[in-house]
C-alpha cells in the first residue's frame, strides 16, 4: 500500500512540475502532460465541491 502511495505522490510531483516548466518552453511533452494534470486538478476539484454540498462542512448553521 505504500508502494502506491509513493506512486501516486511521484506522478503528481511529476505532473506539478511539468505544469510549471511547460510554459517556460520545456519540450513538447511536459505540455502533454501539463494539459492532464491540469485536467485532473479541474476533476478532482469539481468532486470536491459536489460532495460538500452548500459549502458549509462543518454542519454549522448560520
């Protein structure tokens, strides 16, 4: 289960990096994998805000 985790940090360090060098004229790959990463950002923030319903977590009303 750590080899996973460990995994999934490494890609997602990779993808943060290539997300930085893409524009600054890293090679026609880093912007391939720029573009899913940002991709997989927008995602995982759209899953985010549809599981929290109103936006209020903590269960407070008011």
């Amino acid at each position: 289960m750590i080899l996973v985790l460990l995994g999934v940090l490494a890609l997602t360090v990779f993808g943060c990096v290539c997300v930085v060098w893409a524009p600054r004229g890293g090679p026609r790959w880093t912007h391939g994998v720029a573009a899913v990463t940002r991709a997989a950002g927008a995602l995982v923030g759209r899953s985010g805000k549809s599981r929290s319903g109103n936006g209020n977590e903590d269960g407070a009303v008011g």
